[in-house]
C-alpha cells in the first residue's frame, strides 16, 4: 500500500483523501475515498467519478491474463502479445486516455521500435481541435485562472453539465473565486449548441444556430468585432438572428476575461479543424479588447497527456507512422479508423480503451482477422476480440502517475492501494515488461540471421578468365 496517500485504517477500511478522479479531464484532486474488502464509498465525486472508483470492487474486473479467452501464465501471456507484434509487419498501437502518461511513453516507444503506427484516442473526438492548435496556436490559460477571472464564459458545441459534471461548479459558471466572488451573478454565459441542452438552460444568451453553421457564425461575430456586417444570407444559413448575433459580439467586446470553452460539438461537425481555428481568431481578436483565452473540454482524463507525450517526444499529436524510421503525421492516413478499414494493420496493441465498444462496424471487422493485444481492466468488448489480454492497473487508485488536465497542467495523481495480482505493478510496468520481451525477442532473431549467414557454405567467386570460359562452353553448347 502506498504510503504517499493520506490514509488512516480502521480494521480493515482505508478513508483517503484528496484523490485524484481518472475519468474526465477536470481531473478533480478532491476526491475522499472509503474502501473496504467489498465495498467502495466517494465523496465528492460525480456519478461518473464515482461509477470509476467502484470498479476497484466490480466482479467484471479481469484479474488473471488471458489467452484466447482462456486463463494463462503471466509469462506465457507477456510472451505470446510479444511474438504477435513482432511478427507483424505493420502493427498498430492504440494508447488510450485511461492510463497514466508514464505508461503512454512506453507503448509509443515499443511502437517506434517496431516500426508500426501510434494513436490516441484524440483521433475520435477533439483531434481537430488539436489540429487547429497546430495550426493558429492556443491562448490559453489554467483551470485555476478560469475560476478565479473569467466573466464571460462561452461554451461552443459543449455540454459541460452532461459531460464534465462538476465543470460548472467548480471552474466555470457557479464558483467564487479571487476576483470573482459574485459567483454566478458576476458572470455572462452565452450557450452555443442546436440542442437547448442542460448547460443553455444556464445561459444568458443561448445561440440556437442550424448544425454544421460553427463557422458562418464564429465568422459573423468576428466581422461585427471588425466593425463590418454580416452577410445579408445570415440569419437564413444559421437560424441566429441578427439581434443576437451583435449580442454576443457586444458581450464579448465588454468581457474583462472571457473563455471559450469547445466541445465536440465544433470539432465533430461539418468543417472541423477550420471551425476549432476560426475559434482560435476569434480568440486572438477577444485579446484586442480584453484577455480572452480557449480551452478544449477533454472528455477522458488523460486523453490530453497522449497529445502532450507525442508532442514532445516526436513531435506530432496524433495519427503517427514510424515504418520508414522517422515519425510521420497524416491524421486520416495514419489514424486508427482509416488504417484498420483498409486492411493494412496485421497486429493491434490496444492498451486501456474499448475499441471494440467504439470503433465503426469495418474497423472492429478487421480487429477480429488480426492479433489483438489488449492491456484491459474490465470485461467488454475489447477483452471478448483479444488474442491476449494483460489484466489492466487502475490508476490513481492502485498506482501513481502523472494525468494532463484539460488545461495541459500535468497532475501526480498518487495511489491509496495496491493492485489484486503481483504480476505487475501498474500499466507502466506492464509496458516494460512487454518491451523487455520484445526486445529479447528482435535479439534472438538478429542472432539466428547471424548463424543461418555463417552455416551458408562459402563460395568464392570466378575469375575473369575462368567466368569466359564458361561462357564460351555456354555459348557453343547453345550454337
Ligand atoms: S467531474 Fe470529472 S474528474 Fe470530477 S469527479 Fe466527475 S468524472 Fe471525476
């Protein structure tokens, strides 16, 4: 049991606090914890937060490695995800959001080793968005300065309330915070989404635009703000009026410190990446008049730090091929989806996502033809397609690690118990392992290559005058 959580045990129940949630991207660190041989008790948490740390006690927690479906060796196991993946000659390495970054540098450093292909799960929701971060650049800022300045919050395609459920409370909309301490009544809220969601029931001014018309609209408010008028066609490609739509200009030009919260709702719909950079300029001109910043609502909890790992070892987010040695990036080549579609991936290593829950019907289709290796917590989709599954680490709860906020804050999230197996200590170590056997497994083949060369019998070769004569012979036996 880890000594870094501050813990207290009666009997045999474990109260811990400031816990870290590995679910969404807040990452709240103030989570209280109350775990016993049967039963887990959160404070704090959200109902999903809280649905993440009962799985420490769940019943579909896979606990020994399986092969084939069948329960197998730790060794055996570890031996058998590596001969598939070596063996492949294009393998694909998924690295989901739900582990820790530590354990993310391994699986990309494997894959750059073998020569395959590297995504994450950023390639099925905000990779646009991150393209477009690639593209403008992002003025950003933390989740600390949001709470304690933002008097205007915009929330573009983003259902904050549905899916970051202590959002409002706790960064945005409701929370007091230094220069803030009006809470809710200090605050403007302008809602843009088709639907009239839970979070626009909050807004001052809640932007119903036509789905697909992101850009039409970011473009409108930004044209007001340069001192011109939309197109007259506005109102009719929209369905905004032209009322609200200088409403909203005017609310951002009168805001001390405004943020643009996107949500999939720009980066999924028609004109991705260019709706997430016209997002971006409509930042930069926000910081003509006041401070203005944009902030990505990241839906898994480390979905942010796979970005930020790639980043900075190979330069690239996303969607990465190492087969020619040097990292290259083709989001819709190279990503995961278009890869398996096409039949070109021969080995899959998936660690802590449920592709087979999530991937279109084609991509799963080609998943189930090739060697599937998953690193998995729970029974599921996933666990039933794979050849070999290593039983997963729950982190932040049964190891340390470090998870990026949707803020790209780096958090240490710290354990308060241990793992039901000691075959290995977290998806980290599990990583290494495989990477050690890989590695003995491509020595080993080297070597044999080396053998097979030297049993080859030598032989030398002709002379000139020998290899004419035996033309010569050649050439009369034809005539
Ligand atoms: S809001 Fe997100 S990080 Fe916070 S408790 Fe809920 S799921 Fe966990």
């Amino acid at each position: 049991m880890s000594s870094e959580a501050q813990e207290s045990e009666i009997s045999n129940k474990i109260t811990c606090t400031d816990v870290t949630c590995p679910v969404c991207g807040i990452a709240c660190d103030d989570i209280e914890v109350e775990l016993d041989d049967v039963s887990v008790v959160t404070r704090n948490a959200c109902i999903m937060g809280d649905a993440k740390f009962k799985e420490l006690r769940s019943s579909h927690r896979i606990t020994k490695p399986l092969i084939n479906g069948k329960e197998a060796p730790w060794s055996e196991a570890v031996d058998k995800a590596a001969e598939f993946l070596v063996n492949a000659k294009r393998p694909f390495f998924f690295v989901g959001s739900e582990t820790t970054s530590e354990a993310m540098a391994i699986a990309i450093e494997i894959a750059e080793m073998l020569g395959g292909l590297v995504d994450g799960n950023a390639t099925i929701c905000h990779g646009p968005t991150v393209m477009a971060m690639q593209d403008v650049g992002q003025a950003g800022c933390t989740l600390g300065e949001t709470r304690n300045r933002a008097d205007l919050d915009i929330y573009w395609g983003a259902n904050p309330e549905d899916s970051h459920p202590r959002h409002l409370s706790r960064h945005s909309i409701f929370v007091r915070g230094f220069f803030t301490e009006q809470g809710r009544y200090g605050r403007k809220v302008i809602v843009v989404d088709p639907r009239r969601s839970t979070t626009a029931e909050h807004a001052d001014l809640h932007l119903q635009l036509k789905p697909g018309t992101d850009f039409e609209v970011l473009s409108a408010i930004m044209t007001i703000l340069n001192g011109f008028e939309p197109h007259e066609s506005f109102t009719d490609v929209t369905g905004i009026s032209r009322e609200d739509i200088h409403k909203a200009a005017e609310m951002v030009k009168d805001a001390r410190f405004g943020v643009i919260w996107v949500g999939l709702g720009i980066a999924s719909t028609r004109g991705k990446h260019y709706n997430a950079s016209m997002a971006m300029r409509l930042t930069q001109l926000g910081n003509k008049t006041g401070k203005f910043v944009i902030l990505a609502n990241r839906g898994h909890c480390n979905v942010t730090g796979f970005n930020q790992v790639l980043n900075w070892s190979h330069g690239f987010p996303y969607a990465v091929d190492f087969s020619t040695g040097a990292p290259r990036y083709q989001p819709g080549e190279y990503s995961c989806v278009d890869a398996l579609r096409r039949g070109e991936v021969d080995a899959l290593f998936c660690m802590c996502a449920d592709l087979g829950a999530h991937l279109p019907k084609i991509a799963v289709e080609r998943m189930c033809e090739i060697p599937v290796v998953s690193i998995e917590t729970a029974e599921g989709p996933q666990a039933f397609i794979s050849d070999v599954v290593l039983p997963g680490v729950l982190d932040a709860m049964e190891c340390t690690g470090t998870f990026y906020r949707m803020d790209n804050v780096p958090i240490y999230a710290r354990s308060f118990c241990d793992p039901p197996f000691d075959f290995t200590k977290s998806n980290e170590d599990t990583c290494t392992q495989l990477r050690d056997a890989i590695i003995q497994k491509l020595e080993a083949r080297e070597k044999a290559k080396e053998e097979e060369a030297q049993a080859k019998p030598q032989t030398t070769p002709l002379s000139d005058e020998e290899f004419g004569q035996r033309l010569d012979k050649l050439v009369s036996r034809a005539g």
